[in-house]
C-alpha cells in the first residue's frame, strides 16, 4: 500500500436511515433525516419514469459522450455544451478529476476552514499539500487575505464554497473576481447550492479562463442516490478533464433521470421555493431557544452553536438519534470544534419533529 494511503483516515459521511434504524431498534419509517442536505420532497415523478422506461436497456452500456445531457445542462446553466463535464460519481467525482488533472506529487491547494471536507479527503491521496484559509464563522464570510495569502508557485487548485458548507454563507463576486485576478491556479466554485440562494458566478466564465464552477443533482435535483455532477468550464479545460474521467462512470439509470429532472424545471423551482420557505420557518423557530446560536443561510441546511445548551456536538447528535433525527455533528470539520451541529432543511413536518425533539432535550 502506497505510504500515503497509509497515513489516511477514512471519511466518514452522514448516517443513513437503515444503520440508524438497526442500531436504535427504530422503524425507518420513522426517522427524520436531516443529516445530508438532500431533497426532501423525493424526486422528480418525470425521472422516475424515465429510470423506470431504461431499465430494460441496462445489458447495454452507458453513453460515453453525454452529448443530449451535455447540452441539456449548458441550457439550464448558461453556457455551451463544450463548457460542461458530466461525473458520474457526483460533484466528488469531478473533485477526483481535477486531482487527476493538476495535481502533481508536492502540489498545493487552497481550502478555506470550515468548509466542504470531501476537497482534501480526495486530493490527499493524490500527495497534494493543502494551505488552509479562513472562513470567519462569526460574521459568516470569506476572509479574502487569507485566501490570497495562501496561494504560492505551487497552488494548482482553489476551493471556493458558495453557499459554503457547513456555515450556509455566500462568497461576494467581488471576492472571487480578485481571486482569480491573484492567481493562475484554477478556481474551483462549489455551487453545490446555488439554487436555494438565488445567485450564482457563471458570468464570470467568459472572462476568466481560470475559473470552474461545480454542481451536483443531488441536492435541489432530488437524486442523491443517483451521483451526477457536473461541471462548467472553459472548452479547453473541459477537454483535458475528460482525459482523466473514468468513461462509464454515469449510469444509464443515472443519464435518464439528470435529463428528466433537468427537463421537468417546474419540479425544480417548487424545490427550492419549497427548501427556502421551510428554512426560513426552521430559521425563525431556532432563533426562540436562547441556548442555541443559529446562523443565517442561503442554502438547504443551518449551522448551530449548542455550546450554551453544556452538551458537546456529539452528544447532542447521539440525543437526537435515540430520538430518530438524524443531524451533522460537525466535530470532524477543520477550523470548528466540538460544539456544531449542523441540520438540513426538511419538509415542514420533519422541521417540526426536529423542532420538538430538541426541546425535550435542550428546552
Ligand atoms: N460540494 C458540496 C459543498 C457538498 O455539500 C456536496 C455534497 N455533500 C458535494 C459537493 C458533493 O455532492 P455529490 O457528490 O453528491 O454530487
């Protein structure tokens, strides 16, 4: 085993619904879960069908070329279909793609703290050196000098989260136009949940050749299960990118129900809409606990302080599984400690359920 692959830990991603269920002898009918920042109104009924309609042709191997979604995406996105890369494994595939792409061994990239884990969990094992910046949780923002004071000759990659996970704040424009002015490392925008802000950066691609914004269906698009990502480009990039993407990553279930999602935009808008009005709902009724600090969001999740509550993160998660919810201890995110709770918007039922649950613990 490579020495590097040694020193690794494992990620360890939320908890699904079936361990909970076995480990605390609940029903899983029962369990709220609000641990992965997915669509809780199910997906799309269009791609259900369309799953449904291919999965008499899955003796027969994927598409390679994507051409149809390719395009598909570039309409919903803005862009020309040269400018999009499709991962079958998710946003997290494209992330391994561009480790596969532009790191060398000794490389660096720039993650600012807190923000998504997955960057540095995938490039590590490509022996890139992370330099960490600074994510102000208090004022929730960017601390743009930290950024520019993390570039060096040897940054290849740059991760900007916006909407960031787990803080739930935007990055300004401003900010990552003087980024990419400051660097000729590409910029890698994670839109992962642009559409529960109402704002995104692809008006910046024309300009800057060094920019790459990167999305995922699993959120807004209701099809976690399914692992489709995608990302926006300059052609050029795109094509070296495809180089490296494994060929039949995206399934053919997966390729009928990106495009049946992407064709049915009023499920697309409900969501959000949907997403946004239970937030500001779960927003206004955490603001009531005086023993919680909850933070402004764009996205479909809110970051909680529960130190005032004198229970640890990880306790407290504990608390609400015995109870069925299922929440983000957030212990193992960089540049948080271990007094974070993150919770994903749900339907307002299960908002509600969460709601209760933690008053009879913290209440
Ligand atoms: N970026 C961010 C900020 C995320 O929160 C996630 C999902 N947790 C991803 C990327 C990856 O999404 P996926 O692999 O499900 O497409």
């Amino acid at each position: 085993v490579r020495k590097k692959v040694n020193e690794m830990e494992p990620y360890v991603p939320g908890k699904s619904i079936k361990e909970i269920a076995e480990k605390y002898g609940l029903r899983e009918e029962d369990i709220v879960k609000l641990g992965s920042n997915e669509n809780p109104l199910g997906p799309s009924p269009a791609a259900v069908r369309a799953m449904e309609e291919e999965l008499e042709s899955v003796n027969r191997y994927p598409e390679s070329g994507l051409q149809d979604l390719r395009e598909t995406v570039a309409d919903y996105s803005g862009v020309d279909a040269e400018q999009v890369i499709i991962g079958g494994d998710g946003a997290d595939e494209i992330i391994e793609v561009l480790g596969k792409t532009f790191m060398d061994p000794g490389c660096e990239f720039v993650v600012p703290m807190p923000s998504y884990m997955y960057y540095e969990y995938t490039l590590q094992s490509h022996d890139a050196r992370p330099a960490y910046a600074v994510w102000n949780v208090e004022e929730n923002r960017l601390e743009l000098d930290s950024v520019l004071e993390s570039l060096s000759d040897s940054t290849r990659l740059v991760f900007l989260c916006t909407p960031n996970n787990p803080t739930g704040g935007l990055i300004d424009k401003e900010d990552i136009r003087a980024v990419l002015e400051s660097t000729d490392a590409l910029v890698v925008v994670d839109e992962a949940y642009f559409e529960f802000a109402g704002v995104n950066n692809v008006d910046l691609l024309p300009e800057y050749e060094n920019l790459f914004i990167m999305r995922t269906f699993s959120k807004v698009m209701g099809l976690a299960g399914m692992r489709i990502g995608y990302g926006l480009g300059s052609p050029a990039l795109i094509e070296y990118m495809h180089r490296v993407k494994p060929v039949f990553s995206l399934t053919r279930l997966s390729h009928a129900a990106a495009l049946a999602t992407l064709n049915d935009r009023e499920y697309i808008r409900r969501s959000a809409e949907y997403s946004i009005k239970s937030r500001e709902f779960l927003y206004r009724e955490l603001k009531k606990f005086d023993n919680i600090r909850v933070f402004r969001s764009y996205a479909n999740y809110l970051l909680l302080d529960i130190r005032d509550t004198g229970k640890r993160a990880s306790e407290l998660a504990e608390e609400l599984l015995k109870r069925g919810v299922i929440v983000r201890d957030c212990t193992s995110f960089k540049g948080l400690d271990e007094y974070w709770i993150r919770v994903s918007v749900g339907t307002l039922r299960e908002d509600r359920k969460f709601l209760e649950v933690l008053a009879e613990i913290v209440g």
